[in-house]
C-alpha cells in the first residue's frame, strides 16, 4: 500500500471540495470544537468526496465516527491513543496513523503497528502552540531509522521550498496546512505541492 507523498490537513469539508478535483489523494480532515451531528456530516461528505475522486481520507481523532462511517483511515494524537478504543479501531479494520513528538512517543507509537508515524513541526509552525520546538530534519533522518518500512509523515512548518530538503531527511510523506490555507491562492499553492511532489 502506497500513500501519496503530499498529504494536506483541512478544518472543514468546504476545502476537499476544493482541493480534490485539483488532484489532492490522501487528505486529513481535522475537525476541532464541532457539534457531532455536524462532525459526522462533514466526514461523511468527506468519505463520498474522496470515494468520488479515488482519494484517501484519513479522518483526525473521531474515531467512533470513523467506524461508524465506515472510513479506512484514522489519525491519532498521542492524547488520543489515550482514551481511543484501539482494539475496536483494529476490529473496524482501520488503518492508523499516529503523532509523534520524542522517543519515548515514537516507541509507544510503533508498539501499535501503525500505518504511518507522523513527526512534527520540522519547522517552527503557526498552527497550535507546542511544548516541542522545532524537530529540524536531522530528527527525521533518525526517524527514519527507527520506523523502517512504515511510512513517515514530516508535519509543521512544511512549504513547497522546504519538501525537497525533508524528502532527502528521510520523510516519505510532507504535509501541509497553514501554507495552503493562509495563502492568497490556496488552489495554485495546491497545484505547486503537487508539482513539487511528484
């Protein structure tokens, strides 16, 4: 199972229905202070949307939606894996891809035989205040050691500029959110990542 090496994280649906017929084919929906009714909604038009545009959706943290929705895909933060039923997350048959931050993370990570690690932020990143400072690509290369096989997502900070130089790290995936969002064109900024990725 290949994922695809550009991976954007996107707080509403609105963005996939953007973003996908521009040729997006693994996004992270990440839905924060929602009512479940419209989390559920949202992923569920998610789901269709990708299904639509053969495109995976990996849905963030709402992982009793996500098996109830039948989705394939499930990100974890590490307060997540906290209070997730992970057996029931394996019985569903979703695939899981889990945040990491320091070893000690990395290594209660992969004990759950994940089907991506993600580490971050490379670089310093705008979306959400971080008790880790920047990781720096040498901390992908190390990574990259530890977790083998399993794919590695570089997350925080990431631009078109900076791939190239977390591709040769050692990261599999790069991901971006501020830098589509905030940009002045965010279907160009789109168009760049998939230029520069492939």
């Amino acid at each position: 199972m290949s994922l695809d090496r550009f991976y954007p994280i996107f707080d509403d649906v609105s963005w996939l229905e953007r973003m996908l017929p521009l040729g997006v084919k693994l996004v992270q929906l990440r839905l924060k202070d929602r009512a479940d009714t419209e989390i559920r909604a949202q992923l569920a038009r998610g789901r269709d949307l990708c299904a639509a545009h053969g495109a995976r959706l990996v849905v963030n943290d709402h992982w009793r939606a996500a098996i109830d929705l039948g989705c394939d895909w499930l990100h974890l933060g590490q307060e997540d894996l906290d209070t997730a039923d992970l057996p029931a997350i394996r019985r569903a048959g979703l695939r899981l891809g889990i945040s990491t931050h320091d070893r000690a993370e990395l290594e209660r990570a992969l004990a759950l035989d994940p089907d991506y690690v993600a580490l971050g932020p490379v670089w310093p990143t705008i979306l959400k205040k971080m008790k880790w400072e920047r990781q720096g690509v040498e901390r992908l290369t190390e990574w990259k050691r530890l977790v083998g096989d399993i794919p590695l997502v570089a997350i925080g900070g990431l631009s078109v500029a900076r791939a190239p130089e977390a591709f040769a790290a050692g990261a599999d995936i790069v991901s971006a959110v501020t830098d589509i969002t905030l940009n002045a064109d965010p279907e160009g900024r789109v168009r760049d990542w998939i230029g520069a990725v492939r």
